[in-house]
C-alpha cells in the first residue's frame, strides 16, 4: 500500500490521516488525556498494518504549541542561511517564553519579511518516542496553521487551538501572513469551506483538515522542521 500518512497534534486530539492518491482510507482521533506521547501512541497502534512499517509521517503541530512569526529586525537582504542561523541562535528574540527550550525551523523570505516556525523541544521528543516505538518514521514537523489553506477556502481562516486561536491570511492559494492570539472563552468558530478533495473527511469532521493535509500534499512549506 502506498500511503502518506498525516499527524495533527491540537491541544485536546491527536488525529491521523492515512491517504492513498489523495484521497483517505483511514482516520481515528485520540483524546490527549495525560501527555501528547501517550495518546499519540495508543493512536498510532490503531493504524492498520497495511499502511507499512517504516512509513514516514509529517506532523502538523496547532497553535496551541506551535508559533509561526515574522523575524523582525533580519533585513530581507540576509541570506536565507544567515537568516536561520540567527533565529536558531536566538529563538527568544522572536518567539514568545515558554516552559521549555524551542526548536526552529529554516527561515523563509516571503513579500519581503523573514518568517520561522518554533515547537517547543520537550513535545517533538515525546511525538518521535511514540512514532518510533509504533516502527515508524517522522518526516518533518509542521505548523499546522500554514497547512490549511491546501484543504480549506477562503481569505482568512481562523483555526481555535485550546488557549490559542490561529489566523491565516491566503492569497493565490497560499498564506501570505499568521499569527497567534489568546482565545477569547466563548467565542464562536469562524465557518469553514472544504475544497473539494477533503470535504468527504470535512462532513465528519473539519478537525481533521492539518492532518490530512499533513498527509496529502506533496510540497512542503519551507519553514518545515525536517526530522533530521
């Protein structure tokens, strides 16, 4: 079987997607009840066996754990090495404190202004001690936020994530700018339209669009934090 498979980890599921030519065969949710690594694992040991020991998965982390951010100060004539090096140096310079240390990806020149992604490190350990115990690979992390626009339509879409809520702007079928705000308690979900290739997923749960589109798109976005 030639399966993607895609991870989503949000602050209270983690879901997987297994797709076959775009399209998915497979899907399941786990309540995150205790650590990410331990409902990722019981999650994982539930894919069927058909989609392949070894097969590499791309993780879309929600903004709930993952900032996606302008790198102000880095003019947008460094090079793009230069321009990760400082962000890799620094993190706190241009991601918001948490509990632990960062990670960050490649930092990518769009109209003009530096951006990156940063996950906190403690969750990618715990994500790839449970993708390798299930004999499984993890590809890459990505910002789930920057994922959507592949799977979901419109101009600016909101995605709630816990504590956080996610905005992305699209422009020509890509994201042109993301940020990250405090979810206001009760306030209503922004309504979402499915493209076609996920609405058949989408009428059972929109939850699922940054994991299916972990699964099925083939191209990545270039502040994607390769496993490596």
């Amino acid at each position: 079987m030639n399966a993607r498979i895609g991870v989503s980890v949000q602050s209270d599921h983690v879901r997987a997607v297994v797709a076959q030519r775009g399209r998915a065969v497979w899907h399941d949710r786990e309540a995150v009840d205790g650590s990410v690594g331990e409902a990722l694992d019981r999650l994982l040991g539930r894919i069927p066996a058909r989609a392949g020991r070894g097969s590499a998965i791309r993780v879309a982390v929600g903004p709930s754990r993952c900032q996606v951010a302008r790198l102000s100060g880095l003019p947008a004539r460094a090079s793009a090495v230069a321009a990760s090096q400082a962000v890799a140096a620094g993190p706190e310079r241009f991601f918001l404190a948490t509990d632990g240390p960062l990670a960050t990806g490649p930092a990518e020149l769009r109209g003009g202004t530096w951006w990156a992604a940063a996950f906190p490190r403690a969750v990618l350990d715990e994500i790839r001690a449970a993708v390798e115990r299930r004999k499984l690979v993890v590809r890459e992390f990505v910002p789930g936020l920057v994922m959507l626009p592949s799977v979901l339509e419109g101009e600016t879409l909101s995605w709630p994530d816990g504590k956080y809520r996610g905005e992305v702007t699209v422009a020509g079928g890509t994201w042109t700018d993301a940020r990250r705000l405090r979810n206001a308690s009760g306030q209503a979900s922004q309504p979402v339209r499915p493209r076609s290739n996920f609405e058949p997923l989408a009428r059972e749960d929109v939850r699922y669009a940054d994991a299916y589109a972990a699964a099925v798109t083939a191209k990545s976005p270039r502040i994607a934090l390769r496993a490596r």
